[in-house]
C-alpha cells in the first residue's frame, strides 16, 4: 500500500481531479541527463577510416623516405633521419588515428586483424590504400628530386652483401615485434592511456631507424618497402621486407595476447562495479 502522501492536481483536458504520488512528481520533474546528438557521437565510416589510412601513409612515406634523399644532398645522419619517421609518426597518429587506429603499415594491420582488433573484412582494403599511399609518396618524390646529386634508390630498404639473409630477416623481425608489441600496449589495451600513444609509437620507430637504419634500412613496413621499390626498380631482397615485419608483428600480438585482460574479469569487475554505485 502507497503511504506517501498525495496531491490533487486538476486536469486542464477534462478538468478532472488526479491523483499523484509527490515521489511521482519529484521523479517526472527530476532534470535528465543531456543526451548527445547523433552527430556527436557518430563513428566513422569506412570511407573515412580508409581515406586517414591512404593519406597517412602518404605523409609517412614523404617524409621519411624524403628525408633519406636529403642527406644526399645536405647530411642528417641516422639520428635526423630517425627523428623525422619517428616525429611524422607521431604527428599522423595523432591527425587520424581516431578515425582509422593510424596503421599506415599492412604489418600493423595484418597483426591488429588477428589479435581481433580489427575487422578482417577492412583488413585488405587497409592494405590496398597503405601500398596505394606509399606509392604514390614515392612517385611524388621521384618528380621532386631528379637534381644530379639525388638518387632516386637511396628511399628502398636494401642491405649490404655483408649482411646475410637471415641477419636482416631477424633485424627486421625483432625491430617490427617491437613496434608491434608497443601499439598493442599502448593504443589497444583499455587499461592503457592513449593520450600518449602517438609519442610511444613514434618514439619506437624512431629508435628502432636509428640502430638498425644502417643495417638494413629499417623498413618494418610492407608499404614503406614495396611502394619506393616499384618506383625505384630496385627490386633486390624485397622478399624479406615483405615477409620479416608481418611475421614479427604477428608474434608480437601473440605474445601482447598473455598479457591481456581476461574478458571475464573485465566484466567481473564491470559488475561489481555497477553493483557499487547502486549500493553506495
């Protein structure tokens, strides 16, 4: 039985008596949460996503493999060449990652598709426009430097004949685990900070050029590869940079898998937390 008192409020349509509970009128005139507007809070498409993936590419691989040609004609030695991967990394991570993630690399892809963070539908289409990205980087910087001192191969990822074939399969195994290992870290596990993820990820990168740079050019990146060989014609060994960063950024999603948070304890801890707040 309702022991609450109650009001007699005179309907204006009938001009009838009704009776309301007073919690009833403090419930229907209690202020409700504003409600976001479908455009706030409207995800992008995947036009969009793979738009930020093609244009993102297409810096990375202007800068970076511009920055290569540059120390042909003026030096910037390993630390500056690492320095501007590293730093247009960060820039384009942060310009678009929260539209497409900012893969940029089909090795990033590829390893975000199997550990589940990525839809494997998207998965070539991603792939297509990072290769279409980084190709059409390469063509623009074979129009831009075609001076006498500039030569159009020094952007391909090649090795000296000192350095074997299973020597720069396990430098660029070991450089694209550590890429990888460090995206899944910071920018897809929950329980991380993304405000800082751009700055880790490109911070990777750029040591990752600086020590394995002169060894074998540090590719950790089909596209990166694939795109300035095509342009260039330098063809040789490609098969490595193809191979070597995909297989590594796999195992680093494997192993970043362990350390991730059980599904059942986050909704373990999801409920105890709703249970607090109703309780508290």
């Amino acid at each position: 039985m309702d022991s609450s008192p109650s009001i007699t409020i005179v309907s204006p349509k009938h001009e009838l008596p009704t009776n309301h509970s007073i919690m009833e009128e403090v419930k229907r005139n209690r202020p409700r949460p504003h409600k976001l507007s479908s455009a706030a809070i409207a995800l992008p498409s995947n036009f969009q996503k793979l738009v930020a993936e093609l244009v993102g590419t297409y810096v990375l691989i202007f800068a970076g493999c511009g920055a290569a040609l540059v120390n042909q004609i003026q030096s910037l030695t390993i630390v500056g060449i690492g320095l501007v991967w590293g730093l247009v990394l960060m820039v384009m991570i942060y310009a678009v990652g929260h539209i497409s993630g900012g893969h940029f690399n089909p090795a990033v892809t590829i390893s975000l598709a199997a550990s589940r963070q990525l839809s494997w539908k998207l998965t070539p289409m991603y792939i297509l426009c990072q290769f279409l990205g980084a190709m059409g980087a390469s063509l623009t910087l074979r129009a831009l430097f075609h001076g006498p001192d500039s030569n159009i191969k020094a952007m391909a990822t090649q090795y000296k004949d000192t350095t074997t074939d299973l020597e720069a399969i396990a430098w660029e195994f070991i450089i694209t685990f550590f890429l990888v290992f460090t995206i899944c870290g910071v920018a897809t596990d929950p329980r991380a900070s993304k405000g800082s993820s751009g700055a880790a990820i490109g911070g990777t990168v750029m040591f990752n050029v600086m020590i394995a740079g002169p060894i074998t050019g540090a590719s950790m990146n089909p596209a990166r590869s694939v795109g300035p060989a095509i342009v260039s014609g330098e063809y040789k060994n490609l098969w490595v940079f193809m191979v070597s960063p995909v297989v590594g950024g796999l195992a680093a999603a494997l192993v970043y898998g362990i350390l991730r948070e059980p599904q059942t304890e986050r909704d373990d801890e999801t409920t105890n937390q709703c249970y607090q707040n109703r309780t508290g």
